[in-house]
C-alpha cells in the first residue's frame, strides 16, 4: 500500500499480531502430521510465534527500509485477536519461527536497497 500523496492509516497500533507463517513452517507441520498416521480428519490453527505489536512490526520494516516512520493513527476500539498454535505445537510438535524471524528471513537487510 504505497501512495504518495497520503499516508495510510493505521488502526490499533498497539494491537498484537502473529496472522503469518513461514512457508518451512507450513512443510515441517504437514511432514509431522503425515508422520503421525492419524487416521482422524481435525481442525486447528497455525500462525508465527511469539505476537508483537502492530506498532513494533512497522518500526522494524522501516528500520530495516531505513525510511522515517510516519504513522497517522486512527483511534478504534476493536481488539485483535491472536492466532493460537496450542494444538498444533502439543500433537504435532509444531515450532513455527515468530514474527520477527520470518521478517528477517524474508527481508534480509543486505538486499533490501534492490528492493526499494
């Protein structure tokens, strides 16, 4: 979401965020699942580790970016919900990376100037 001639908005900076999985994450958990022979079909739910704030992740990308970090804040009162990998990480032994890491996987800071 790029454009110039405004900044976006950003509701409930403070908010916790974990909604992203790393593909090598997504691997491991179906290997270990196709390992385990469960004959029973089940649901359950996957993100990254570790939530941070929604304001903690832009800080880091525009760190990362080296760009000034404008924010313009829009006050909301709904809540974010988190991911929870609980089931997943007791049957499956599921260790997904945390939201950090995969930022850092995927935006390696010494390629970052071909990017922008």
């Amino acid at each position: 979401y790029r454009l110039w001639w405004h900044i976006p908005p950003l509701f409930n900076p403070d908010n916790f965020f974990n909604s992203m999985i790393a593909i090598d994450d997504i691997a491991a958990l179906v290997s270990s699942i196709l390992a385990s022979k469960s004959d029973s079909s089940e649901l359950f739910t996957v993100g990254c580790s570790d939530p941070i704030k929604i304001r903690d992740i832009i800080n880091e990308l525009a760190r990362l970016y080296q760009r000034p970090t404008q924010l313009e804040v829009v006050e909301s009162f709904t809540s974010s919900s988190i991911i929870s990998n609980r089931k997943a990480m007791s049957k499956y032994n599921y260790k997904p990376m945390s939201v950090l890491e995969i930022i850092h996987q995927y935006l390696p800071s010494e390629s970052l100037d071909a990017r922008v």
